[in-house]
C-alpha cells in the first residue's frame, strides 16, 4: 500500500472519523470503492502489527516513553515598511503575524507519520484553531519532543498558539539536536541540512524557497500539499540526525520509564553494556565507566569506589587560595611602607 495512502488512512482512522470519509478518500486514491481501500488499509494495518488506534496504544503502553519527533512549518508576518536595510516594524505596520502553517511528527521507531496543515480558506484567514487542537492533541502524548531548533522555535511557537486559544500547558523533555550539535561539535553550520549532509545521512527535501511559503500565504492547494510533504521529510531527516548524536544526549533517562532492575544505558535503554576503565570528579569521586555497545553511550554506575578516608582528603580549593592569602598580606605591609 502506497506510504501517503496509508498515511492518511491511518490518520482518518485514528480520529475515529473514517466511517463517514472512507468513499471519499477511495476517490481522492483512485480506489474502487471505500470498502476496498478500508480493506487493503486493514491488510496493511496487520501487515505492521498494528492492532489498536494510536491513543489506545498509548493508554495501555505505560512502561516506557513516548518519545516523538516533531516539526513545525509557519507562515512568515506581512508589514509595510520603506526600506529593505536595517528595519524595525512597528506594532502598527503589522498587517499579519507570525502563525503555525503546518505540523508533523512520528513516534521514535514506528513508522506512521503524523501531522495537520492550514486548507487553502484557513491559510488566508491565518485561522490556525484546527490544526493547532490537532497539534496539541498529539503532543499531549509525549514524554519527550525531539526536533531541531526545537527548545528556540518550535516549541515557543505552538505554546504561543496554545496560549492563544486557551489550551493548557503541555509538560515534557525537549531533546534538541540543534543543541546537541552546538555543544558537542564544531560544524561550519549548524543548519540540519548541513549536518545531515556532512555526516552523509538521509536529508531534507529541497522546496522552491520564499515562492513556496508566499503561496502558501496566498492558500494556494499545490504550494500546501508541496509544504506538507517538506515539512514530513524534515522529520526523517531529524529522526537520522537523532540516532548519529544520541550518545551525546545528557538530559533524557531510559531507565526511569520501565521496570529493568538491570543496569542499562540512561540514552536507549540497552542493557548490552561494558564497563570501561573509570570516571573522575573533581570533588573525591571515582565511578566506574560504562560503554553501551549499542549506541556507543558512554556513562557511569552511582556507587562511588573511593573509600570514606579518600572522601575527606582535601579537594586542593585551599591550596589555591594560598598564594592570593600571601599576595594580600604583601600588599597590606608593602602599602603600610
């Protein structure tokens, strides 16, 4: 079965909608009936082992993480100005602001993709309320958001969207690459395309640029399904990008979502693990290194080998004040000189 078919099979069939539109999307895919195509989406379903709509997996999975991949696309404001060079807009120049065009997203390791976008009359209206419900409806399953440039843009943007229409707070851990690039590594740019390239993973789908995102504001059809479609490929792409620096991720804990008594990787939760060498702080403090043979994590086990006398030896902090204590003593008497 053709991926976009499915795609938005699964989608209709998610939203418990699909009884009334299933006629409806066998003539937008060129089916014969509604009942073929809701067989062979059935067939497929199966096919995948999937069972259950993606809310009744989540009610029922509660022993490991939803860990999903996201990313927003947005229409750009619109103001009058006089200049092209060295501009500040003012509150009264806005004609319309910066809003949510499209959204999308996947669970980490499964393979139905998510997402909503502006029809052509909500694209020029800027009327974001469907599909920023949609978003938060499926971020509300998440215990964990991975995106690029996610903490900086993405995630401030659908929370003003939600702010707007009165959608409560959502609660969970953003792992952003953007980040994790910025941190660990010294890339010429950081921009997903050029990590995605360098490292020669899958990448982003190339798109006409401005022209794409003008005609989107415009509501034109073609230009929002071409936007959809960019904007889905930007999810593999960060998806690849995830898995080649998730060894360098230090704020995300596998083990606190499941019932492994084993030691594991805090990262993808392996417990195939080799302990390397040791790990040292600077304040009396000798741990055990552990390597995760799958993702190549490097991490430490909590108990701490130095014994208690070696606990209270100095730290060296007041050796070091030692020779700022003699300085100061010599300029008191030099100055009483």
């Amino acid at each position: 079965m053709d991926k976009t078919v499915f795609e938005t099979c699964f989608t209709k069939w998610n939203e418990g909608s699909e009884d009334k539109t299933w006629d409806e999307l066998a003539k937008q895919f060129y089916f014969e009936s509604g009942e073929k195509l809701r067989d062979k989406f059935r067939k497929e379903c199966k096919k995948q082992g999937i069972s259950k709509k993606r809310n009744e997996v989540f009610k029922s999975n509660n022993k490991n993480p939803r860990i999903i991949v996201f990313d927003v696309e947005s229409l750009p404001g619109v103001g009058y100005f006089w200049s092209l060079w060295d501009q500040n807009i003012g509150l009264e120049q806005i004609i319309s602001d910066v809003c949510l065009l499209s959204w999308a997203g996947k669970f980490l390791n499964e393979p139905e993709m998510y997402f909503d976008i502006l029809q052509p009359k909500e694209a020029i209206k800027k009327d974001t309320k469907r599909i920023v419900k949609s978003c938060w409806d499926f971020l509300s399953q998440a215990d964990a958001i991975i995106g690029h440039n996610l903490s900086q843009y993405d995630v401030k943007l659908i929370n003003t969207e939600f702010l707007q229409y009165d959608l409560p707070p959502l609660k969970f851990i953003t792992i952003d690459t953007l980040i994790i690039a910025k941190q660990n590594f010294k890339f010429s740019s950081n921009k997903l395309k050029f990590i995605n390239d360098k490292l020669g993973i899958r990448n982003k789908i190339d798109n006409d640029g401005f022209p794409l995102w003008k005609a989107c504001h415009e509501g034109d059809p073609e230009a929002l399904n071409t936007m959809l479609e960019y904007n889905k490929g930007d999810i593999l792409a960060t998806e690849e990008l995830f898995y080649r620096l998730r060894p360098y991720i230090r704020n995300f804990n596998m083990s606190l979502y499941n019932d492994i008594t084993e030691l594991q990787c805090p990262v993808c939760g392996s417990t195939n693990l080799k302990v390397e060498n040791y790990y040292y702080t600077g304040n009396a403090g000798k741990y055990e290194s552990v390597r995760c043979l799958d993702c190549k994590c490097i991490s430490r086990k909590k108990q701490n080998l130095l014994s208690k006398e070696k606990k209270n030896f100095p730290s060296g902090h007041g050796s070091s004040c030692e020779p700022r204590l003699l300085l100061a003593i010599f300029l008191i008497v030099t100055a009483g000189l």
